[in-house]
C-alpha cells in the first residue's frame, strides 16, 4: 500500500472508530433519540454542503425522496439509535467490536442471494 492509502484508511479507522467514543460522550447530557437527531443533522449538513459545493442539483422527485427517506430510517436512524441505546448498557469498545461483527452475521444468508453463490461453497475433494 502506499503512504497515502496508509494515512487514508488510518483517518478513517480513526473516525469510524472514534464514533463509538462520543456516542458514549453525548449520552451524559442528551438522550439516545437526541444523540440520533443530532447524527442525522451533521450528517445532513455535511451531503448538502458537498452538494452545493460541487454544484450538484438536488433530486425533485418525491418517488425518490420517499426512496432515500426509506433507505435512510433503515441504514441510519434505525441503527443509530440502537446504538444509542445499547451504549447506556456497555462500553463504547464492546459497541464497536460488536459492530464489527456483524458481517458474520449477514455473510451466510446473503450468501444464496448473491450472483455467485457457489462461489463461496468450497470444493469439495475429490479423492
């Protein structure tokens, strides 16, 4: 890998990992819909900024919208804040490494769905 691939996927650890640590910092003074909220909001500004930064249009039609707002309850909000909740329960280091599981949990049922499935089935021998 080169240096800046390195630093790269270094600052991306950092932040990724890093969220777990200010959930937990934000749950002393707010609630977990709270710390929700305000994830979605930076979140947002952050899009809009880059979008109006590069000039990008926005989308007008409200079958998309209603799409990327589906998409967005299901693969943010919901699991922001069940995050948030599970974070009053255990450490910000287990929240982490329990996220980083949870490819193994949904490797094995994707696995028929994907265009390859026998791909990942090993050969068996024939000897």
């Amino acid at each position: 890998m080169r240096g800046s691939t390195t630093a790269r996927l270094a600052l991306l650890a950092a932040v990724w990992g890093s969220s777990f640590l200010w959930i937990k910092l934000a749950l002393r003074g707010l609630s977990p819909v709270e710390v929700t909220l305000a994830r979605l909001l930076l979140g947002a500004m952050v899009l809009f900024i880059i979008v109006a930064a590069r000039r990008h249009p926005l989308p007008r039609s409200p079958v998309l919208w209603s799409h990327i707002a589906v998409a967005a309850v299901f693969g943010n909000a919901a699991p922001y804040l069940l995050f948030a909740l599970g974070e009053q329960n255990v450490s910000s280091s287990t929240a982490g490494i329990l996220n980083a599981t949870s490819p193994r949990g949904w490797m094995p049922p994707s696995w028929p769905a994907s265009p390859c499935w026998a791909c990942w089935v090993p050969a068996w021998p024939t000897s």
